[in-house]
C-alpha cells in the first residue's frame, strides 16, 4: 500500500473499518527503531503507516492518558460523570429505565420512598393521562425537565469547580502530542508494510465477491 497517496479520509475509513479485536504490538516492537523521517512526503507516509499499525497500542496511550489525568485530578472524572448523566436523563429511554431501577430498589428497602416515586405516575414513568397531548416523563417522581435542569446547572458549576474540561483537554493534548511523535519517529518495519499489504488484498477480495 502506498501510503504517501492514501489521504486522512481514506485513513480513517480505513480505521473504521478494519478489526479492532487485536492485541497490541510487542513494547519491544513499539519502542525498536525510531529514525527522523528524510522529507515530508517521506514523514506523511510513516504517520499514517504507522497509526494504521499500531492503532491498538496508540488506543492504550489514549485510556492512559486519561487515567493519568484523573487520578491527577479525581474530582474532574465525578464532574464529567455528572454532565455524561445529565445529558442521559434527556433520552426518554434511559429516563424511564433510570426511574424503575431506582424505585425497585426503594420498594425493596423502604417501600414508601417507592410509592412516593410513583405518584401521578405508572409504571412506565408517563403520567397517566392517556389524552393528554405532551406526556411528560417523570424521574423519580420528578418531571424530567426539572431534574434536568438541577443537573445541569450543578454539571456546569462542579465543571469550573474541578477544572474538569482543562484535564480533558490535558489528557487530550497528551496523548496527540505522545501519538505525533512516535508516529513521525518510528520507522515503519517490515511488518508493518505486510500487514498493510494484506489489509489491502482482503479489500479487493471483498469487492471482488461483492460484485
């Protein structure tokens, strides 16, 4: 595969679609032979040659980074958790599982907490007026829309709070920065290329049988 004339949209398609089951390579084959690249050509072609081989190793750099990240600063994996769960509790779906999960586990330790979740409400968490236009969702025997609300102001004062959104864009930057240069300094191995290689062939089998 020539990868100096691959582009970055048919690199990802590429990622997209290639099997992401694999174990990652060997550390002593990661970190073997780093060499600076002779021209810019010469360094696109290695970069994408290499986050195409090493796609494995380089999503392991990326929870790693994050996990350094976090425990830097655990207050800002709670901040996140909490807008992540903020924007959950819009989806009617997970509303409404959210609120039977919470209220069997009331009934099942104190069964007036389950009751009062259930007020004007069935089992489903849709009120029960079957004709009414808007049927609003309940949470916990909350309307949805305020408890959405509660969350998201308290989402974006622990965010500032915690700093949460510098730790991700730290963790980010770290990994990109770590990704860059060893993309750009390992010199693509023998491997690497037949690995490409047949990357390549099971594609044109594939749409050799397709047509």
């Amino acid at each position: 595969m020539d990868w100096a004339n691959v582009t970055a949209g048919e690199l990802v398609d590429a990622l997209r679609e290639v099997d992401w089951n694999t174990r990652p390579r060997p550390l002593t084959e990661f970190f073997a032979k780093f060499t600076p690249p002779k021209s810019q050509t010469k360094l696109l072609s290695r970069v994408k040659c290499n986050v195409y081989y090493y796609r494995a190793n380089y999503f392991c750099v990326l929870v790693l980074s994050f996990v350094v990240a976090f425990w830097r600063n655990p207050y800002a994996l709670l901040a996140c958790a909490l807008a992540c769960f903020s924007l959950l509790i819009t989806n009617d779906s997970f509303a409404q599982t959210f609120s039977e999960t919470t209220a069997r586990f009331a009934r099942k330790h104190y069964p007036p907490a389950a009751a009062w979740m259930r007020r004007g409400a069935g089992a489903d968490g849709v009120p029960k007026r079957p004709y009414a236009r808007v049927k609003a969702v309940h949470v916990c025997g909350f309307k949805r829309q305020n408890v959405v609300g509660a969350l998201g102001v308290l989402s974006l004062y622990t965010l500032y709070r915690t700093s949460a959104l510098a730790t991700v864009a730290w963790a980010v930057g770290a990994f990109a920065s770590l990704v860059a240069a060893h993309a750009s300094a390992r010199s693509p191995n023998l491997k690497a290329r037949l690995s490409s290689y047949r990357e390549e062939f099971r594609a044109a089998w594939r749409g050799y049988a397709d047509a």
